[in-house]
C-alpha cells in the first residue's frame, strides 16, 4: 500500500514546524512542503535572505513552546541564539501599580525564550533540508479543489499536486482560504505594531518589559548580546494607532528615540541605538471552518492575533504538535489522515485553547486603553491584586507568556 500524501502550503513558522513534527511522529507519511518563497536558511540582518515569516522580528517563545521542540529534537539548534527570559515586569504609565513575575516563582527554568525570527527560520530550515521531507520552492499555489477524499493543488505554471490531506498555512491573507470557499472573520484593530532593534546602556538581565500606555502597550524583550557588542539589546514591539505610527516611522532615528524614551522611561538606562523599523497593520483574523475533509486550516490562516501577549505562535505550535499527535494516531490504526473524524478530532481538542488564547490577545490591550476613571482604578487594582494573589498571577503568568502546566500542553507534548 502506497504511503499517505500530506502536502502543506505555506513554508511560514507554522507549516515548517509541522513538516518536521510529521516527519518525527508520523514518519510513515509522505509529506510535501510548498513554499512561494525560496526555502534557504534566512541569515540575521540579511534583508535579501528574509521571508515574510522568517523576517527581522523577533519571537517570545513560551517555556512550553522549548519543550515542544525539545521533543521533536529541534531544541538545541534553535537555542543556540535565544535570550531567556527570566523576569516579566508588567506596569502601566501614569499609573502606580506594577507587577514582576520571575521564573523562580514557579519553579521553571525560564518564563520564555526570545529567539530573532531569521534565526529560528535558520535553524529549522536546516533542519528541514537535513530530513526527508519534499519541499517545492519557490512555488507559488495557485488555488486548492477539494474532495471527499483529499484535495488537489494547482501550482503557478499548471502543476499540479494530489493530497490524502492538504494543509493550509499561508498565512492571514490565505488566498488558498478564499480558493476553497471557507469564509473568515476580520477585525482590523486601526493600530500597527512597529518592530525595532533597540541598543542601551543597561543590561536587561533576562528581563522582558509589557508597558501599557493610552495609545497602545510597548513590549522590550531581552535578545542574546551579538558576539563582540558592547550594548545589550531589545527588541521593540510598539502598538500605536497608525497616525502616530506613520509619524514615527517617517521620524529620524534620534526623536524615534527621545519618544521611545519617554514612553518606556529608564529601565534599561539610555536607549542609544535603532535598528532598522518595520511596521506591521494588525487584525484578528479567524477562519469560519478550520477542518472539512482532506483539508485543515493551520497557524495565522486559522487564527492572526493581535501580538500584545506574544501568543499567535505559541498557540499555533500547540495546535501543530495536537494536529501531528492526532495524525500519528490515525496513521498507526490505517485511517487516511484526511478522514474527517480525525480532524474533527483534532479541531475539538484545541478548540478551548483556541478560544481561550484568542479571547486573552483581543481583550488585553482594550483593557488598558479605556479612559473611563473606575475602568483605571480597577485596572490599577488589578496590577497591585496580581502581586497579592498568587493564584491570579500564576493565571495571568500562563497566559502571557504562555509558559508550561497548561492541561493544554501536557496533552499536545510529543
Ligand atoms: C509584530 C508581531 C510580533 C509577533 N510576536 C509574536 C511573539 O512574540 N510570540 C508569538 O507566539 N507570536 C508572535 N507573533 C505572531 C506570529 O508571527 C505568527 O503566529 C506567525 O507568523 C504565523 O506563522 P504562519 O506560518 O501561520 O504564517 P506566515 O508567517 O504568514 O507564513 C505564511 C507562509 O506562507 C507562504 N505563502 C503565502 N501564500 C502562498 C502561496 N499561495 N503558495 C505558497 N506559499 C505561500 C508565505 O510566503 C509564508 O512563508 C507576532 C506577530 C507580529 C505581527
């Protein structure tokens, strides 16, 4: 009997990291990665080298995350170059209360790791050429059919491609999506986050900053110091209506900074130099059907989040590591991983953690733009409650930084 065919569109954070989680746990199955841009490791500060995932942001990966890629044997490379994080230090400006969260509180080695996009794309792409899994690229999909038992890809140029199960993981603007009539829901938030590399005085000690201001909350996230540099660095993910945004984008480097300054004040001392900005529109995206049979619909094409808790990847990888679970089930009982029970299955499993995660991102940063006075004592409260109650910080902790003893994660572990 010939083996099952899974072909993933989309060679993103996403649909890379679930070829190599099905190359480990279901290594039965024939998989095939498509990929519209040329799959090469993406080298750090190499614009040239970057693809739309695999870009110059950075990404908090939760404790959880590290143990999931630690099982798939990915770990190692990718924590070659991560910062730990070790202390979380939420506040609010004009505001009194602050809270600090520390690993050591909860006995885990870390609250996350900071990993440079370019170089979690290095290390997993590496990995990907290393195995077994096909890859075409660069190959654009051109539109998806599907069937009752799979699903067809036509590629530009007319090629096409059969799957028992076609995995759709091109991101928020799924062409494929839209391709095979499933409907989606969309909520532009009028904001835009910009990312920068920020160099300063003081080292960050594994500290990652949440500042919520009126217009948007700031994030500072530790990164690995680069061989030779005197200056520690953060990178910056900066959530601002998109006037202010545009204005700071056109703005020279130095006012850039005199305002990031005064808005993140002088944790890190004196905030000295700026990596090259990019911007970012943001808007929850949701799918309106995640699985039919012979097709799932995966990471931001399922489910784009706002990024004020660094959450949309950690999710998806949760989803990624249930999805290949479920897979592996159904390949040793010879199901078709295209059966639509399987990924029924799969889609109930994660469809609290789903909702959960996504409620949590969305709600967040209205919570602390409201101008309303009672909405702000509360919301002061609430910083002082978290540093009161252990219980409510341990929940709070969990969902931000996405860290471990989640019931979610223990089932998705490989
Ligand atoms: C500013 C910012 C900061 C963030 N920070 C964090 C964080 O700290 N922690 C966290 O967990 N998450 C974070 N996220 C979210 C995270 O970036 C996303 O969850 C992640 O990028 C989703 O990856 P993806 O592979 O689903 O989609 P994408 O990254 O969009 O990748 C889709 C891939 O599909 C390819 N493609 C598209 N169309 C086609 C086609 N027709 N044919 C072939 N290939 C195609 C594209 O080239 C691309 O490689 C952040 C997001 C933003 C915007």
């Amino acid at each position: 009997m010939s083996a099952s065919r899974v072909v993933i569109a989309g060679g993103g954070m996403v649909g890379v990291s679930l070829a190599l989680a099905l190359e480990r746990q279901a290594p039965s199955l024939d998989v095939t990665l498509v990929e519209s841009f040329p799959l090469e490791p993406p080298e750090a500060g190499f614009e040239d080298s970057y693809t739309p995932s695999f870009d110059a942001r950075s990404t908090a990966l939760s404790y959880g995350s590290s143990l999931l890629y630690s099982g798939w044997g990915l770990w190692d490379g990718i924590a070659a170059q991560v910062r730990l994080i070790d202390t979380i230090h939420v506040s609010e400006q004009g505001c009194f209360g602050s809270t600090l969260m520390r690993a050591a509180d909860y006995q885990w080695p870390a609250l996350g790791y900071v990993v440079e996009n370019a170089w979690l794309g290095n290390s997993l792409l590496r990995a990907l050429l290393d195995g077994s899994v096909r890859t075409v690229s660069p190959a654009r999909v051109e539109r998806a059919e599907s069937r009752d038992d799979g699903a067809s890809l036509v590629l530009e140029g007319g090629d096409r491609l059969e799957a028992d199960l076609l995995v759709v993981a091109d991101g928020a603007n799924s062409s494929l999506r839209t391709s095979l009539g499933i409907g989606h829901r969309e909520h532009r938030y009028a904001q835009q986050a910009i990312i920068a590399n920020i160099g300063h005085r003081l080292d960050h000690e594994g500290r990652a900053f949440e500042r919520f201001t009126p217009r948007g909350p700031l994030a500072m996230l530790p990164l690995p110091r680069e061989p030779g540099a005197s200056r520690a660095r953060s990178a910056l993910v900066w959530t601002l209506p998109q006037a202010d945004a545009e204005a700071l984008l056109d703005s020279s480097d130095g006012d850039f900074l005199a305002r990031l300054q005064k808005e993140f004040g002088y944790r890190l001392g004196r905030l000295e130099q700026l990596g090259k900005r990019h911007s970012y529109p943001l808007a929850l995206v949701e799918a309106e059907e995640q699985v039919r049979s012979g097709v799932v619909v995966m990471g931001n094409a399922a489910h784009a989040l706002h990024p004020v808790a660094g959450q949309g990847f950690n999710l998806a990888l949760r989803d990624v590591a249930r999805l290949a679970s479920c897979l592996a089930q159904a390949v040793e009982r010879g199901t078709s991983p295209g059966d639509l029970e399987v990924l029924l299955g799969y889609r109930d499993a994660q469809a609290t953690d789903q909702a959960q995660t996504t409620a949590f991102s969305d709600r967040l940063p209205d919570l602390f733009m409201q101008e309303d006075l009672a909405v702000s004592a509360l919301r002061d409260l609430g910083l002082f409650a978290l540093d009161l109650a252990p219980g409510l910080k341990r929940e709070f902790v969990r969902r931000t930084a996405g860290v471990a003893a989640s019931t979610e994660y223990r089932d998705v572990r490989p």
